[in-house]
C-alpha cells in the first residue's frame, strides 16, 4: 500500500515502460475538461445575451406604451380642436349630411343591341 501511494506521488505510472497509454488517458481527459470549460462558457454567453435582450424587450415595450399612450392623447377631439383654434379654424355648427350617389345598373351586351 505504501509503496503504492509512494508510487503515485512520484508519478512512475507516467516513465514507465506501458506509459503511452496512460499519458493517452491524461489526454484525453485534459481534452474533454477543455471542451467542457469552452462550452460552459458560450453557455454563460448565452445566458447573458439572453437577459440582455430581455432587458431591451422590456425597454422597447415601455416605450411603445408611452408613445401610444401619447398618441392616443394627441388624437382626441378636443386636443385637435384646441391645435386649430390657434391657427383661428373653428369645428363646424352644421353637422354632416350623408350623401348618396346611385350607380346607373349596367346594362348588358343584348339589353344595349334590343335599344
């Protein structure tokens, strides 16, 4: 047993005569911890792009709110009315009449020929 850990401690397994394929282990392991470590990272990466835009999504839908809630000011009746009395034009006292135009019915091609 001691001399086991002795053994370990003074790394012969990596000097010895069958160490290729130990020293293919301890690649291929140093190998996968770096591929893990690149994925973690471009995980993170992604983790915070997506808060990112998130935080812009929030942003941008604020945003919206307010420039429709301004709209919707600017479109009433009576913000357009106190906009044109500046420029002295008054809302009309006549109230609209609807007018109606009726379309002449087409006659067809034998209605035409018999007249």
């Amino acid at each position: 047993m001691k001399s086991g850990v002795f053994s370990i401690l003074k790394a012969r397994f990596l000097i010895n005569d069958d160490a290729v394929k130990n020293w293919r282990f301890i690649v291929f392991i140093i190998l996968l911890a770096i591929l893990m470590i690149a994925n973690t990272q471009r995980y993170e990466q992604k983790v915070f792009e997506i808060a990112k835009l998130n935080n812009e999504v929030k942003e941008l839908r604020s945003e919206f709110v307010d420039r429709r809630s301004e709209l919707m000011k600017l479109k009433m009746e009576s913000t357009i009315s106190d906009k044109m009395q500046e420029k002295q034009i008054y809302p009309s006292t006549v109230p609209p009449t609807k007018i109606e135009v009726k379309k002449e019915e087409e006659k067809s091609f034998f209605k035409r020929i018999w007249q």
